[in-house]
C-alpha cells in the first residue's frame, strides 16, 4: 500500500502563516485599543463649591461664611431654604452677649419665632457623629429653644471661640480664615450696648440673608412638625 504523503509544499505553509499573523493582528489589534484607553486623560472631575451664605446688614456691612453640607446636610439645606426665600430678610439680630455670640433667625425677634416646624439636631450628643465643625470665633450654628430635635429657624454667630458648645448644638458654616471685613462686622455688631435681656438698644436689622449654591442643587430639608 502507498503512503500518504504529508504535503509541505510551499501553499500549505503559506495558509498556516497567514492564519498565524491574522491571529497575531488580533491580538496586537486588542493590545494596542487597550493601551489606547489606558493612556487616553481621564474627565476631570467636576468639584462643586461648598455653598456661601452672605448676610447684608441695613447698613451695608456684610459677613460671607462658608457652608458646609458634608458635615451637617440637612441644617444646611434648611439655612438655604429659607435665606433664599426671603424668610431672613428685615429680621434682627436681637440677642447680643459681647465677647461670646450674636443671635438672630427669629421672625418675632424675641427668640420665641420659628419657621412653622423643626429641624432634627445635627451634632454628636444627638447621636450624629459627622458634624466636626468647631465653636471657634466666626462659625455659625442652629439654636435650639430646648430639645435636641427643637431648632428651626435662628441662629447664632460665635463672636469667642467655645469648644464646649462642640457636640451640643449643630454647626454648619463659619467665616473663612483671614476675611476681616467680615469678622469686623461681626466684632461691629457683637459691640452694640444691650439692655439687661441682652436685646441691643439700636436694633441690628438684616437687610437680606442669601445662599450662592453654584448651581448645585439642594433637597428641601427633613422636618418635624411641632407639637
């Protein structure tokens, strides 16, 4: 019987080298897309500024503080809420105690107004531990009438640095680090003389209160409806 020849002629090995190098182009081909992407600059990443709320005093004086929704979210949103629909606007601050804070954020002026509803307090001894944010000399941060879920609409402005209010009352912006015109503004008002209640004998009236979101967007804050 005869046997078969292998053929090895030159046909024969040409297919298997352009099998080979159509294989080879493939995988080169796949190589060369990935290299692609992993060398290609990546989107930058859009970063939102912290909002900045500006107070404007009737008489033209201001104070900027930066907020800070990663640390106190919802007493942010609710601050924005309100400045941004007017709710401060004319209102006074009506509590004056020189060397520690000023108040103000009350409709009634008297420190027995607020919004219609509270505001779960945002701090470590209500049991949220984020806020971070210190009672030092310009920060600003939510009074509360008594409870820990109790604050609404006022606030207070640190005119002294209290670490001590850490934990109890929730924190949420301050004035940026070297902006004298604002902490002037401040020490202006902080020095106002004030009756035996600490109301100021020359009423310290809010012209406006507005919130710079850039265009970022913020929820309506959760409430509480008052009892």
């Amino acid at each position: 019987m005869r046997s078969r020849r292998r053929n090895t002629g030159f046909f024969s090995d040409w297919r298997r080298v352009a099998a080979l190098a159509a294989v080879g182009g493939v995988v080169l081909a796949a190589l060369i897309i990935a290299l692609l992407k992993l060398s290609a600059p990546k989107e930058p990443e859009v970063v939102v500024p912290n909002p900045v709320a500006t107070i404007a005093m009737s008489d033209g004086s201001q104070m900027r503080f930066t907020l800070y929704p990663d640390q106190a979210p919802n007493t942010v949103a609710n601050f924005i809420k309100l400045a941004n629909r007017g709710f401060y606007d004319g209102q006074q601050f009506f509590r004056i105690v020189a060397g520690v804070f000023i108040q103000g954020g009350d409709p009634k002026n008297n420190g027995t107004g607020d919004p219609g509803y509270a505001i779960k307090g945002e701090f470590a001894d209500n049991g949220f531990s984020q806020n971070t944010i210190s009672h030092m000399r310009g920060a600003i941060s939510m009074c509360r009438p008594s409870g820990y879920d109790t604050a609404g609409s006022q606030f207070f402005i640190m005119q002294g640095s209290y670490p001590e209010y850490d934990g109890r009352y929730a924190a949420f912006g301050s004035i940026d680090e070297g902006d004298e015109k604002s902490l002037a503004t401040l020490d202006a008002i902080a020095s106002q003389p004030t009756d035996s209640t600490y109301l100021p004998l020359t009423r310290q009236v809010i012209a406006t209160i507005r919130v710079e979101t850039f265009d970022a967007e913020y929820p309506d804050p959760e409430t509480i409806e008052r009892e």
